[in-house]
C-alpha cells in the first residue's frame, strides 16, 4: 500500500505546501520507500511510496509525457498489461508502473477510467490544461480513502488515505464511497461500479456452480501474485485464510514447473509432492496474463495465544501445503499494551474492528521484520457466503441475501479497513482475493438457498464454497485441505487468536469504566453512545486522538438477528466454544 494527500483548488498552495508535506509524512508508514509531490497551479498531490511493482521506476506522482496530466495512486491494478495492450496508437511508457497505465486510460477513456482498471486502488489525477481533478476508489474500498472539505478554504477539497492527514485542516470528512468517482469539473461524485448484484431486491434464482466457484477464486489468486518482492500468505488456519494459502501454494508450484519462477529449493509436504501430476502451464492469454515473482517456497505467516485454536490449525495447514511457516505469539499484556496504536492506525472505534486487528497488527510488524512486503488475506468469504455463525438466524433466503449484501458493501468501514491499515502500519500490503470483481459476479449471484445454513442437513455455514474445493469425488486431484480444515467451524479471527484475549478486552474495560461514565456519555457522541465498557473505552481513546469530525467516518457493528449486542462468534448458540450465558442466544 502507499498513502495519498492531495488538495485541489487550495487558495495559497505554495504557503500550504510545508505543512501539506508534513500530513502527508503522517502516513508515511503506508509508503516507507520514496515520497514524491507536485504543485499545478493551484493543486497539490503528494505520495508516499510502497515499490512493489516496478519497484525501480515507479516513484509518483506519475506525470504523462506532455507534462499536463498527474497522477497519485494507492493499490495494486492486476490488468495493467493487458490494458497497455488496448490503448490505441503507441503511447509512451515512463516506468514498470502497474499504475502509469491509468495516465493513458483517462486520455481515451475520461471519467469511465474506473470502469476498466481491475484491482484496489484510490487514486487522485490532476489534468492541468483543464484543471480538473478526478478521485476514484476501488469497487469494494480494499484501499482506504478519504475526502474532506474545510470552512476555512471553501472552494478546496481534499484527499486521503487517511484521516490522521485531513482532520488538522479539514472540519468536514467522509469516507470516500467505494465503487465511485468525484469530478471537479462538475462536483459531483457518481457511481461507475454497476454489477448485476447490486440491489438486494433482485434476488437471484441461478444454482450453484462448484467448479465456477473454484477455477474464478483459483483465478483472483493468480492475478494478485503480481509482484517483484517476496510474498507470503496470512494463515489463521480457517476455512477462507487456508483455502487462499491453498491456491497460492499451487500457483507458485504451478509457476515453478513450468520455469516461470527462478528456484533454489523444492516444496515440501504432501502438497509440494503431489502437485506435480496436477499442473499444467499457466494461461498467459490476453484475458489472464500475469506476472508471478516469489521465493522458491511460499512464506505463510500466523499469530495467537500460545496453542490457540488457529495457531493450532495453521501449523496443520502449512505442514500439509509445505509451506514455509512462521507462528508467532503474542501475550495478553503485549495485545492490551498496542490497543491505543492500533487505534490511532485503524481509525476507528468499532469493537470487533479492534479486537481483530490488535494481533493483525502485531503480526504485520513481524512480517515487515522478515522482508516480506506483500501478503495475500481471506477477508470478504463471510459476507459473500454468509458465513459468521449469526446468518443461521436469517428468517428467510430473501433477508440472508440482502445481508450479504449489506455486509460487502460496508466492507470498507469494516474487515477491508482493518486489513488495509493493519498491515499498512508497518508498510506489509494485503491483498484480498476472495473480493475480486469476477469471484463477487459468480458468487452473489448464487441462489441465496444454496447458502443458507441447515446444520440438521450437514449444511454449515459456507457449505458449498466448502463443497467446491472438496475433491472427494476427484481421484485425480490432490485435496486442496484436509478435511478437518475444510470443514472445520467458522472462528472469527478475534476469538481464534485464543479466547482469553477477548476475554482480557471485557475484564480491562469493566474496570478502567466506571457505571457512571455508562450513565453519562459524552454529549458530543449524540446518538452514536456505547452500549458496552468495552466499547465506551476504546471511543475514549478514539478521541484522545481524533477530533469529532472524524467519528463520521466510523460504522460500529453488532450481529442481526441476536439478542446479543457482543459481536463475537462465541456468542452465538451454535459455537462449540459458546459463552456461557450464550442459552439466551437466540438458536
């Protein structure tokens, strides 16, 4: 990831450059490599750089050749080759940049720029000759962005990737909205991302397609092996993390068979081995053209409490795929002791955000240790598949579809932001395939009774993303996981890590709140107030940090369809860990 200011339209943009230099330095942890400006008239674009495509020519803001068009970018576009090869005429490339590419697209394409580019990004261009300034985010928000205005320099806006850059010159704030694009010539900011699945009202009738659902998710995880740095896979050791440590590990086998990835050393494992009779040679076609540099051998990376439940699962994952594992551990003491870091880093006071990404966190500073500068991360199967264990709640198919839905259009306030920032605060940049455009068409439009949870059929949560990797049936095909993996309970990251640490979160809280603080919240919140001390606590330190204006931006989540406003997965019924109050959970 990198890290974008930018302020268009700024009435004394030379004055303002110093201090625009020193906001855009408060996220220098996104892009810890280079840090590039430009100043066109009254317009100011500032960069800091993470090199991991193009590493030695890719320094920003990129600039065309006629001088005229600028551009800063945060995030990775997977399709820039083939798109280089659809411009029209013979347009000149500076650098290696996946990025540069957009430059040319927004000479020919204008404002339906967007539309074309596969991959996470927000980006900010500035046309000179026009001046015009376009600002454009990612169809899901895998990149965090966003834009604000002040009282103080009303015909100004601004961008970022973070609030820390905005909120000492900014009054006002939003979370720029995924999917859309802001035109200055018009100050409107519009909607370009328009897949079928969109409104929950249609809901779809289309049966599941397993080997669909295989070969598209196989196919995300190709395109995001483009890279010119080493690479590892985060591996909780549950269903979605392993599936896509899986696939990694076969591509980059794949990759090496085939003599497209230089080696010095040979997998090993049952997978290694076996993969051999499975591989054929990777699709370099116009339609799936890549580039895959990696170690010899697949880097897979996780974090808990000394033999939690994940670590646990993880080593069985990594033993099995022949990857090379690296298990950290964190203490209670060590989790508590990062909280205010975390949340001045993930921007945010939204419980189940926290308790997340406080070992993600952790984790992302280990990786960042080990050379390792990308990663590939399971965020987005739960929504997709309905997967957390509150969805066997859902009173009808109509009403789970429209909360997956739901939940992947507000990923950007939630498991993307935690993702994104986590490991950018130690400049690791992660990457999500399980939300790629294509994977997101096939499986939203799955009839939503082929998700539904049916434990009384052996149906659980993400039966049939389950099913699809399941090569019982296949002779030919080594497993994807074992068995106990692939069908093992849905664990949310927060309780997987062990369970004492949330435990350690409530216990805390219970005792730096007090009930008369509970009583009395803090007028400026409004109605936004805390219904627990753990959250009551982490808002207290949200706000030692971040000034009111920044609380817009902020989406604090609680599971429907539960008479429980804790949002852990143990305190639903079905857990096989349940809290023990969890008898007034609703079955």
């Amino acid at each position: 990831m990198c890290g974008i200011f930018a302020c268009h339209k700024h009435p004394e943009v030379r004055k303002f450059k110093p201090q625009a230099l020193q906001l855009a330095k408060a996220i220098r942890h996104r892009g810890p490599d280079w840090s590039g400006n430009i100043i066109a008239n009254d317009t100011i674009l500032t960069h800091e750089r993470l090199s991991i495509v193009g590493i030695d020519s890719g320094a920003q803001p990129l600039v065309n050749e006629a001088g005229t068009v600028f551009l800063a970018v945060n995030g990775e576009i997977y399709n820039h080759r083939i798109l280089r090869k659809k411009l029209k005429g013979t347009p000149t490339f500076k650098t290696n940049s996946d990025c540069e590419v957009i430059l040319h697209l927004y000479e020919e394409h204008d404002i339906d720029t967007p539309k074309l580019l596969d991959g996470m990004f927000s980006f900010v261009l500035y046309d000179k000759e026009k001046d015009r300034t376009i600002a454009a985010r990612d169809p899901i928000g895998i990149t965090s962005f966003y834009q604000g205005f002040s009282s103080k320099t009303p015909g100004a806006v601004y961008f970022a990737s973070e609030l820390k850059c905005l909120h000492p010159v900014c009054d006002k704030i939003i979370s720029f909205p995924p999917g859309h694009i802001y035109d200055s010539a018009t100050g409107k900011t519009t909607r370009y991302f328009e897949p079928t699945w969109w409104e929950p009202s249609r809901v779809p009738t289309s049966p599941v397609d397993y080997k669909k659902i295989r070969t598209t998710l196989e196919k995300a995880v190709r395109k995001r092996l483009m890279a010119e740095v080493p690479y590892g896979v985060l591996l909780s050791g549950g269903l979605d993390s392993s599936l896509i440590a899986s696939i990694a590990a076969r591509e980059t086998a794949r990759a090496r068979a085939s003599g497209t990835l230089a080696t010095n050393g040979s997998a090993n494992g049952h997978l290694g081995l076996a993969l051999q009779h499975d591989l054929v040679g990777i699709d370099d076609s116009d339609d799936d053209l890549t580039t895959i540099t990696a170690l010899p051998e697949l880097h897979s990376f996780s974090i808990g409490l000394v033999n939690s439940p994940d670590t646990v699962a993880a080593r069985k994952v990594a033993k099995y795929l022949g990857t090379v594992h690296h298990e950290f551990n964190f203490t209670l003491q060590e989790g508590l002791d990062a909280l205010r870091d975390v949340i001045y880093h993930l921007e945010t006071y939204d419980v189940t955000t926290i308790r997340a990404s406080t070992p993600m966190y952790l984790l992302s500073r280990k990786i960042k240790a080990q050379g390792v500068k990308m990663v590939l991360s399971g965020e987005g199967s739960d929504e997709v598949y309905g997967g957390y264990l509150y969805f066997v709640n859902a009173p009808s198919k109509e009403d789970f579809h429209a909360e997956t839905i739901d939940r992947v259009k507000n990923l950007h306030l939630a498991d993307c932001l935690r993702a994104n920032k986590s490991t950018s605060a130690w400049g690791v940049e992660a990457r999500v395939p399980f939300l790629d455009k294509e994977f997101l068409e096939v499986s939203m439009n799955i009839d939503p009774e082929e998700k539904l949870i049916k434990r009384d059929q052996g149906r659980i949560e993400k039966y049939i993303l389950r099913k699809a990797f399941d090569t019982t049936d296949e002779p030919d095909v080594t497993p994807y996981l074992p068995d106990e993996i692939l069908w093992r309970q849905k664990e949310q990251f927060s309780d997987g890590v062990g369970y004492g640490w949330i435990d350690i979160l409530k216990d805390t809280a219970a005792a730096q709140i007090t009930d008369e603080q509970m009583a009395h919240p803090k007028a400026e919140w409004g109605s936004d107030i805390p219904d627990t001390k753990e959250a009551y606590w982490y808002r207290l330190m949200f706000d030692e940090q971040f000034p009111q204006q920044c609380a817009e931006t902020v989406m604090r989540w609680t599971p429907k369809w539960s008479n429980q406003t804790d949002p852990s997965g143990r305190a639903i019924a079905t857990h096989v860990a349940r809290y023990d109050d969890a008898a007034t959970v609703a079955a």
